[in-house]
C-alpha cells in the first residue's frame, strides 16, 4: 500500500470564539478566501477544497460556524459578522467567498456587508428553507433561534445576487432533494451577469467534494482575486 502524505493546515487556532484553520500558500500574496459550511458540518469537510486553493496559490480560511464544531456559541444574528472576523485572520487584500447549503446562503448575504471579490455559492439554501427548517427541529446544531429568524427574516438573496453580477458562480445538482435546483436558477435569473453551472442528476451534497467542479470554483475564484485593469 502506498502512503500518501496529506499536507495539514498552516494555522489552528480560535478568535472571537471561533475555530478555524487557515490554508497559506508558499508565497502569500494578500487576501483570499473565507469558506462557509452547511449546517451541521463542520471546518474540516472543506478541508480539500482549502488544500487545493493552497495548491494553487490562494490563501483560504475555514471555520465552524456557531453552534458547529469547536466554535463557542450558538448559530445567530452575528452570523455574517462572524465572517467578516474571519476575513480578517487573511493577509490585506481582496477577499471572496464560499459557501454550501447554509454557507451559500451565508457567503450571499455576508457579500451585501463586505468588500468581496467573488462569491461561490453551492447549492445554495434560502432564508426561508432554513426557517423551516429550524422551526421543524430538522437541525441539530446550537442556534439562538430568535436572533437566527431574525437574520434569515430579512435576507434578500435575489437582490444580494444581482448586486454580485459577474461576480457570482452557482453550482447545483439538479438532482438536489434538499434544495431545489430553482433556488439557484432563480437567484441567476435575478443576476444574468452571473454564472450558473446545473448538474444533472446527483443529490445535495454530490457538487462539493467532485474534483471536477473544484477545479472549476477554485479557477473562478482564483480569477475574482486577480487586480482588476483600471477603467480608461
């Protein structure tokens, strides 16, 4: 059997009572990426998609939301601040998002608070998929259930798609049983600027792991970093 060596965080630590882990490449050129789970996961599911924005040269920050993981807390109003607190762990310079399931919700509305480069938004769910979901007990994390309706209460997701334009990649199994591939189609039709890729067949989680489209998010990413040329 061949072994094969796994190249493991830069960085573990916590701020603000949030754990993280930050992906620094060789040469760090300032900025990069801040990565947003799903509900009920936790940092180290986004660990190879981290590993492969190292690869190529992007520094990237994982974390567990509140109510996830190591981090302190329960999942709330502060949810979006959070995020920005995390960009902040990342050398000066442009930042982008991404985010699965309840991260891609939180990577678009964290973006009408934040300066951001891109956004990657997989599969993503809507404030009023989430609010269902915690007013049925679907979820198990840890959630300040009345500060968490109330962010999810004022989320305007078309609007915060539009603003984002070319900015913004969806990525969606049509075969998703848990949100329907409409949500990004939608959210596209709000944004035409923007980039929707529809996968056939596949269920919820199929997107965020395939090698594939990986290299498709991190190639999309890598070029919202970029400087862009200046006007005139």
């Amino acid at each position: 059997m061949r072994a094969v060596h796994v190249e493991p965080p830069s960085e573990l630590g916590t701020r603000d009572g949030l754990a993280y882990a930050l992906f620094r490449p060789e040469r760090d050129a300032g900025g990069g990426i801040v990565m947003l789970h799903g509900a009920g996961s936790c940092k180290e599911n986004q660990f190879d998609v981290a590993r492969a924005l190292r690869a190529a040269g992007v520094a990237a920050v994982v974390f567990d939301q509140r109510g996830h993981g190591e981090s302190d807390g329960a999942l709330g109003v502060g949810a979006l601040d959070d995020v920005a607190t995390m960009a902040g762990l990342l050398a000066p310079g442009p930042v982008a998002l991404r985010g699965s399931s309840m991260g891609g919700f939180m990577a678009l509305m964290a973006s009408t608070r934040m300066d951001v480069a891109g956004v990657v938004a997989i599969c993503p769910a809507t404030g009023e998929l989430l609010a269902r979901g915690l007013r049925t007990g679907r979820f198990s994390f840890r959630a300040d259930h009345d500060g968490l309706h109330a962010l999810l209460a004022g989320a305007d997701e078309p609007a915060a798609a539009a603003a984002l334009g070319e900015r913004l990649l969806l990525m969606h199994a049509e075969g998703d049983e848990s949100v329907p591939i409409s949500v990004s189609r939608d959210l596209h039709a709000a944004a035409p600027a923007s980039r929707l890729i529809a996968v056939p067949g596949g269920h919820h989680r199929s997107i965020q792991h395939d090698g594939e489209l990986t290299a498709v998010a991190v190639r999309f990413l890598t070029q919202a970093l970029r400087p862009r040329p200046a006007a005139g």
